[in-house]
C-alpha cells in the first residue's frame, strides 16, 4: 500500500462536508469571505507534498539548493579560523558560585548587557567550553528580569557571522570616489595613517546613543586630546527621551507610539504593563490612535484609526476637552462624540494616574515637534509628570546633532570624521545631503565589524570587536549601573571601539592622563570603575570584592525616582502645519527588523511580523476599501511616489488600517549586509523628505500610487489554517468578567475509553495567560537558539515548511474596518491521550512516565501519520539534513544538549527536556528535591510578561498546579477531543466596558 498524506485530495465529492465555521474569529480575509482560494487552500492536510504534481521536480533545481545553502551558511555554518574553546583573556565570573576551572560538558552563565541604540538588557548569557549559546535576561535586572528581545536573541548569530570582517582594510579610491578596491592592511598600518591624519585637527566622531558610562569617558578623553567635536545620531531616534511606568498608570493613550513593539524600551514596558493588567478585576485600560497597525494598536482595549496628519489633532481635542472646553475633532478623525468623549473622560478621572506617549518613526510628520510640545503639555495639566512619566537622560542622539555634522562637513571644518557602528549612508535619504558632505572630508575612519553600505565608502575600517568579545559597563535608567563582561576571546585580528581610541591618544600623545597610562580598555574600565562607579555603591568594600560581586550579580543600584520631564514648549505657539492628503505615507519600524543593522541573521528574517505573519519581505499595505478603490488585490506590485523618489513594493491588505494610509516598514533592502540580508524587501528610507527645521519627515506625505501590472509573492504563516469553528481563542470584556470569570468559555461534555496514565513522579504542564501575551514573540527566537531550530527560507516558508517549535497564531476579531487582534503562542500540547501515539508504526512518538510526548528521532521514518493526527498542528517535517549540510569543523552557535535533526523526522517542542534533566541532576547534586521554578522552558524564560507559567502538575502548590486547579478563565484546547493536552490557556479579557454579543447557534 502506498503512503499518501493527502488522501483528503482524493476524496470523493460526495463525501465532503459542509462545515460551519465561526467568523468571529479570522486569520486573513480569505478565510473571513470564504473565498475558492481558501476553501481549496483548507482541504489538504498539508501546505506542500512531495506526491502532488507541483512538487515532484523538487530537489533537481538548483536555486532552491542554491538559497537554501545561502541560507545556512550565515545562519548557523561558521568559519574555518576559530576555534572551540575561546575563553576570554581576562577573568569572568559566573553568575552563580561555581569552580575555577570550567566542567566541560557544563554550562557557565555569565551576567553581561546588551543596547541597540534605543533599548538595554541585562543578560545572563549561557557559555558551554568558552563559547556563548545562548542568550536570556539577567533575572535579577530590575528592568528586564529573564526577558530580551527577539534582536538581543538573535545578536548571538551576529558573533558566528561569516560576513564579519576579520581584520582593519582600507578601501582604494580614485579621485571622484566612484571605483574602489579594498585591500587588508595592518593595526600598525592603519594607526599610522590615522593618527598622522588626526594631528591635522579638525576631527569629528560620529556614535549613536551611548550608555556606557566609561566609553562616554574615553570619547571624552579622545575629544578633549583632539579637540574634537562628538556628534550622536540614531536612525530611529524620535520621542525615545520618555521613560515611563506602565505599570502604575490606569489609564494608557498612545498616539501612534509603538511602546510594546518597536519605540522605546519595548521589553520593559511590555513587562509593566502586563503587571497592570495581570488582574483582569483592576486593570488598566489601554485606548490606541493610530495610523499602522501596530503590536501596541493589537493589544489595545480601544482602538481608532487615525491618518498621520491627524496625531496632533488627537492631543489638542483631549487638551481641550480635559481642561474643560470643547472639540469637534471627533467629526475629523471620524468616530462618534461619545466615544472621544470616554477617553478624556478616563484621563480626567486618573489624574496622576494616566500616561499620554506619542513616538517613533510614525510620528514625524512636519508637526513632530508640535505633537511632543503638546503631548508633554498634556501629561502636565494630568499630573503625570514625575509620577508615571519622566525624562530618560542618557539619550542624547538626535537629529538636530547630524545636521551640525553635515553643515560642519559642508563647510570644511571637518578633515577626519570617525563613525561608530552607525550606517548613515543606508538609513539616510539622499535630500539630508550626507554623501555629498562626506565627499568632502578628507579621511572617513568607521568603526564596525561588517562592510556595510557607510563602511564601503569608507577610507579605513578599523574592524571593531563584537559586543560579545569586548568590556563595558552600561547605565540604561539612572541609578542602575551595570557590567558588560565579554564571553569569548576575540575570534578574529579585531580591536575594540574604545581601544582604538585610546591607541591612537596614546600614539599622538594627547589627552588626559588616563587614556595614556592604560594599555587595554580593561584597565581603563577597572579604572574608572574605581575611581567613579565604587564610592557610589561599594559601601564600604574593598575594590576587589566589589569589582567579583559587580561581575557575578551584573548590576550594583536600583532603578531611579522618574524625573519629571520639562515641557519643551509653549502650547500656545502651536499651529498645525500637516495638510490631510488622500493617501499618506507612514514609515514604521518592525519590533524584530527595527533600523535593519541585523538584517543578515536569518532568524529574525524568517520570524514572522506579529501583525501581518509575512516573512522575508516589507511592502505596502493598504486597508480593504483603499485596496476595492484602487482596484488593487494582495500581492499586486505598484509604484509609490512621495516627492520626486518612486519605489516599487508589494501590496499587502491589512485589516484596521485606516482607509487613506500606505504604510511601509523600514529596514529592508540592504545591500551591504551579507548573503542573508542583502536584496531583501525594499530599501524605504529614501522615501523619507527634511522639513523646514532639518527633522526628517517619514509620515503624512502625499503619496501617489500607481498599479505597475506585475505580481510579487508574499509569504505568510498564516492564512492556511482554519479553527473550523471550534474554540480555539476565547476573548471576553470586563463586563463579561464581571458577570462571570469563565466568560465565553463553553464546557464541554467529554468522556472517553482511554484508561489514563499514572505519574507517580512528576507531570509536567503549561499554561499560557493571553490576557497578557502581547504577541512579541520573544518566545520563539528563544525556543530556535535553545533547540537549534533552522530556517529555511522564503520558498519552503511558502510551502509551510516553517520549522518553529512554536508558533504565535494571531486572530483577528470583528470587522475589516475595526479588526481587534488576539494572540496565542500554540506549542505542542503534550497530550495525556495523545492522538499522535497511537498511529505512528514505528513508536518514534511515545509518551514519557512524566506526561511528555517524546519524539524518539533515530526511529521516525517520516510517514507524518503523527502530524495528520495532531489536531493543533504543532509538529513540523524535517525536509533536509541539516546536520550534513553544517560546515565543519564546529558550530559555535549551536546548543550541545540538543540533537540536530536528521532529515525526513518530524520534531516539535520538547518542553525543554533537556533543561529538565539538568535542573534534576543539580538538585540530585544539593541532595533535595525539585521544587517549584527549578526548571524554566527556553519560551517562559524569555517572555516579558510571564505569561507562559512551567511546572509540575504534581506539585500542588507550584504556580502552574494552581492555575489548573484554581483559574475560571483555564481551557484547554479542542477539550471535546479529550486529547487531555497539558497546557491550558488564559481567556483574554479587554477592558472596553462593552458586552460579547452571543455566538450563533451551532457554534462551540
């Protein structure tokens, strides 16, 4: 007999059913107007076979071959020239007590940190044999705990990069700058030449934001030798000077501030506000204005699309309805009276209690400076300044500091510019006039570790250590003074940022005394630690017991009182200049891309976006009605004019867009990034125009939008799938939490023959809270770098061949106009009466004493029996060898406790068993038992809101045992299949004051 896993194909049409499936939740519109295309879509089990007629020639084309070697060569495959065991040249401590020497076979953690230009972390970072494999949060950090980012996650692929230079180069021009070559050259070489070049004065330094209190320090030093001038600079830095506490307002208004996505210090504040919500009884309430469709607009409890041009006139009509007056600016943005009414009515009554923001890319319009002025005024006559929301001091970047450098450039009193891990020449439109002003600085030194767009225009590149090679220390909330430790010796003939600086001082023998008597940057920092950081917070130890417990715990100090933030102007002043145009352009940044300096790791291109689930691209998207007007469908190429720059993108129809918006992400089109990155999606920084005051405007353009004939494929993780009307989400309003805690959930009548399973020792469960999952996806970079989980790009993503143990499905709820979304991480659910078990021929799945689904790898011959019985999909089909195609000789990226799946296997989330065995051998060790948060999965380890809770079922006091036994809002999935899954789910509760209207009959 033949094996087909898509027997469904052949199935007779007189046996199909007819099902009725729930449109209040819906993934695509597709699914939401039944479309032929989705129906056909829905009837294979599978997304890809290799027995259907459009697959069969798979394997004999060279490009897919070609991408996907591509692929895994900067994703996992490492260089030749490292070795395995690099440990730092100077001491490291762990972040625990442990011996001197390293156990190999082992783990080590090490406390270090981690900034990005906008947002820090305290790390704890996993070292197995000198090398770091995997990156977490500090938990003790006051502002992060375990948490990070998908981008901090995603760095450690950054350290095994083959695009990362190896050594300094200079680049050979001809006169007019045009042709180029690039040649290696020696640290002596490349001294030389710089420090006879720097003695000519007239020196610039180009960084971004800073937080290292001794790098400051040494640039200090520099300057001050040099007479230099220091300019900072963040592409994405607008409104990034707030600091607010999300967990102490009752009342949140964002105007298009992305504060749980990409603006800010998203990580901690999707912490504090979960702490806000985490008790649907008393929490905050969140209202979004916004003109994309943002991760914080997807979590709101009240939601109102809004043009860009529109954002200032949000702010003044709740000044004036606030202070007392009136407004008509309801009729403007087009929502009724009552329901602007409610939102300055929750700021009135939570005075002091209450936070307005307003930042990020999709904010600067021609009144960016007007909204802050006004928003600030806002927070003001609320009394929230110093209570929930205060100045952020550190960041000093700006782009008022660039246009000094590019005026200084243009007028000849810049001789020698030095860049600092910035890229101006990508993330700059050409109407700033940087390249033109570059042209005319006698030598450009950039300071990086990768060639990028500004490196390769550049005179010398004095090839800069990775973060993960080097010393620091960071000062990310005033009062929190933290370390950075390096977790490997440099890899390569690379020289830190600081040392350079501090080389080239000591070569021209300038500065203070301090950037000339050290000779490495480890000496200047324990120095400076010394002098500037101990009498702050030694308390009276000696330096050296200070210096040991800084280095084990990560931190000294706690986070500061708020400082209240001064208005920046008079709200009097204030006069609008934006003009309403049909459509306009609004620029945003993506929470895993953000400004594109990590575009070459192929983890975060093949993450999916929390919104739109699209993979491997940026486009154009469009609401419904913009699209029925133009007469444009998904995946239609079209031009997009702004000004005299024309681009050409994809269109994607996003619902709850508002219905004269074209946005667009930047952060794509790299050309200098590396094999993965380059050639990616479409550069859309230069859509970006300079206003009258040299701020750059990225939002309310006129855009003009023409229909070019061609077709350019999208690819999405979602959209193939349907809940066939069962209940997968569940979503209630607090109105409906009060009446009853169990709000929307249907109890099932089940039983059933199966006899059940005795757990004599541990059972291990899950439960995942999506009232405060916010849809970040934190969870699943973490589960790839613990599991060594690969991607596999665009094409067989489009062939739902993605790998990922665990997946974010997003739901969304209502109509097209005013869509809600819902999220839900969907992992394998670990089943007590697992439907996977029972048909598999070859007992490859098979279930643990301890309530795991096991897969056993060296068995499974791929018959995927087990995948077309899993109701929740969770398991995925190991299409290729990846093991064999690995370059050798080592992996350094990748987790030795982990088996890399061999192809034609299927493998699915694990729990994280191997963390499981290592938290009983530790306990075994100290002779006691395993108590309750001893083992911590990669997902839950990484999620800001703690909204994934892990434990022993066993164990009724431990966290997990009590949700199971004590939470109404608990369900499980699909509970009428009585797979008896051990994970429950949270029911989501949004804080609206409206009421669920009843589901039709028929429906679960």
């Amino acid at each position: 007999m033949s094996i087909n896993n898509d027997a469904n194909e052949q199935r007779p049409k007189s046996t199909e059913v007819k099902i009725e499936r729930d449109r209040n939740f819906w993934k695509s519109f597709d699914e939401l107007y039944d479309t032929p295309e989705y129906k056909k879509a829905v009837e294979t089990e599978f997304m890809s076979s290799p027995l259907r007629d459009e697959f069969k020639d798979e394997g004999t084309s060279g490009f897919a071959r070609r991408e996907f070697l591509k692929l895994m060569g900067a994703s996992v495959a490492l260089t030749t020239a490292a070795g395995c065991i690099r440990r730092p040249v100077q001491k490291i401590v762990p972040y625990v007590k442990q011996p001197e020497e390293v156990t190999v076979g082992v783990a080590n953690y090490y406390t270090s940190s981690y900034f990005d230009g906008q947002e820090g972390f305290g790390l704890l970072v996993k070292s197995r044999e000198g090398r770091p494999i995997h990156i977490e949060g500090n938990p003790s950090y006051p502002l992060n705990g375990s948490a990070v980012s998908v981008r901090a996650q995603a760095s450690l692929l950054s350290l095994y990069d083959p695009a990362r230079l190896q050594k300094p180069f200079r680049n050979l021009f001809n006169e007019k700058r045009t042709n180029k070559e690039t040649v290696g050259v020696t640290w002596e070489d490349l001294d030389t030449k710089v420090v006879a070049q720097l003695q000519k004065g007239s020196v610039a330094v180009l960084t971004g934001n800073i937080v290292s209190p001794a790098t400051n320090a040494v640039i200090g030093d520099f300057c001050s030798g040099f007479k230099a001038e220091q300019y900072s600079w963040e592409p994405l830095a607008y409104g990034d000077t707030v600091e607010a506490r999300y967990d102490k307002a009752k009342v949140i208004v964002s105007i298009d501030a992305d504060f749980l996505g990409s603006w800010g210090s998203a990580i901690t504040s999707n912490r504090q506000f979960a702490n806000g919500r985490r008790d649907p009884s008393q929490m905050s309430r969140l209202i979004s204005f916004e003109s994309t469709y943002s991760l914080t607009g997807a979590n709101a409890d009240i939601r109102h699309r809004i043009k860009p041009s529109q954002q200032l006139d949000v702010v003044l009509g709740l000044i004036s309805l606030v202070s007392g007056g009136s407004t008509q600016v309801h009729e403007t943005l087009g929502i009724s009276a009552e329901a602007f009414q409610k939102v300055a009515e929750d700021l009135k009554n939570n005075r002091s209690k209450s936070i307005v923001v307003a930042g990020g890319v999709q904010t600067q319009t021609v009144d960016a400076e007007n909204l802050q002025i006004a928003v600030d005024h806002l927070n003001s006559i609320l009394g929230n300044h110093g209570n929930t929301i205060g100045a952020r001091s550190n960041m000093k970047a700006s782009y008022q500091s660039l246009n000094s450098l590019i005026k200084a450039m243009n007028q000849g009193s810049v001789k020698t510019l030095i860049i600092y891990r910035q890229n101006p020449l990508y993330t700059l439109s050409k109407s700033f006039g940087f390249h033109e002003a570059l042209n005319k600085v006698e030598m450009v030194v950039y300071v990086g570790d990768v060639m990028d767009e500004t490196a390769s225009f550049s005179h010398y590149v004095a090839t800069d250590n990775h973060s993960l090679e080097t010393w620091s220390d960071s000062e990310f909330s005033r009062g929190l003074y933290g370390i950075h430790q390096p977790l490997i010796r440099t890899m390569y003939d690379t020289r830190s940022f600081q040392l350079s600086l501090m080389t080239w001082a000591y070569m021209a023998k300038v500065g203070p005394a301090r950037i000339q008597n050290y000779e490495t940057f480890y000496d200047y920092l324990r120095a400076f630690i010394k002098s500037d950081i101990a009498p702050k917070y030694a308390k009276g130890q000696d330096f050296e017991t200070f210096w040991n417990q800084l280095l084990q715990q990560g931190f000294v100090g706690q986070v500061g009182s708020l400082v209240s933030k001064a208005t920046s102007g008079s709200i009097s002043n204030i006069k609008k200049s934006s003009k309403s145009a049909n459509m306009e352009l609004v620029m945003y940044a993506k929470s895993h891309i953000g400004d594109g300096t990590l575009a070459n790791i192929g983890w975060l291109q093949e993450l999916p976006d929390p919104v739109s689930k699209i993979v491997w691209d940026n486009y154009a998207s469009i609401s419904l009605k913009a699209a029925e007007k133009l007469k444009l469908k998904q995946n239609d190429v079209v031009e997009l004019t702004v000004g005299d720059v024309t681009l050409k993108l994809p269109i994607h129809i996003q619902p709850g867009l508002h219905d004269e918006v074209v946005a667009v992400a930047v952060g794509y089109g790299r050309t200098k990034a590396g094999e993965v990155g380059n050639g990616i999606g479409v550069n859309a920084y230069p859509l970006a125009q300079v206003g009258q005051n040299g701020q750059p405007i990225l939002a309310g353009q006129n855009v003009e939008i023409k229909k070019t004939g061609k077709k350019y494929e999208l690819v999405t993780t979602q959209g193939h799938d349907s809940m066939e009307g069962r209940q997968i989400v569940v979503q209630a309003t607090n109105k409906d939490f009060q009446k009853s805690k169990e709000a929307n959930i249907h109890r099932h009548h089940v039983w059933s023959i199966w006899s059940g399973h005795q757990y004599n020792g541990h059972k291990w469960g899950m439960s995942i809270d999506l009232n405060t999952c916010t849809g970040c996806s934190a969870c699943m970079t973490a589960c790839q770098s613990e599991n060594n989980i690969h991607v596999v790009g665009k094409k067989y993503v489009m062939q739902g061949r993605e790998m990922h143990w665990i997946r974010i499905d997003r739901y969304y709820v209502g109509s097209p106009e005013t869509a809600q979304a819902v999220f839900q991480p969907i992992t394998c659910q670990h089943c007590d009466n697992a439907p996977c078990e029972v048909v598999c021929p070859v007992a490859a799945t098979v279930h643990s004493n301890e309530g795991l689904n096991e897969m056993i790898y060296n068995r499974c011959v791929g018959t995927r029996y087990c995948s077309n019985n899993c109701p929740y999909k969770v398991r995925r089909f190991n299409w290729f060898n990846y093991a064999k195609l690995i370059q050798s000789p080592t992996h350094m990226s990748l987790n030795p406790e982990v088996t890399v799946r061999t192809r034609g296997v299927m493998e699915k989330c694990s729990f994280c068993v191997q963390r499981i065995k290592v938290a009983k051998q530790k306990a075994t060790q100290e002779n006691r038992l395993l108590k309750d948060g001893d083992v911590k999965t990669a997902c839950e380890v990484a999620c800001p809101t703690q909204a994934i809770v892990f434990g022993d079922l066993n164990d009724e006091k431990s966290r997990v045992a009590q949700i199971f036994t004590n939470e109404k809002r608990a369900y499980t999935l699909l509970e009428e299949w009585y797979a008896k899954p051990a994970v429950r789910y949270l029911s989501k509760i949004r804080n609206n004051d409206e009421v669920t209207a009843p589901k039709g009959a028929g429906h679960a």
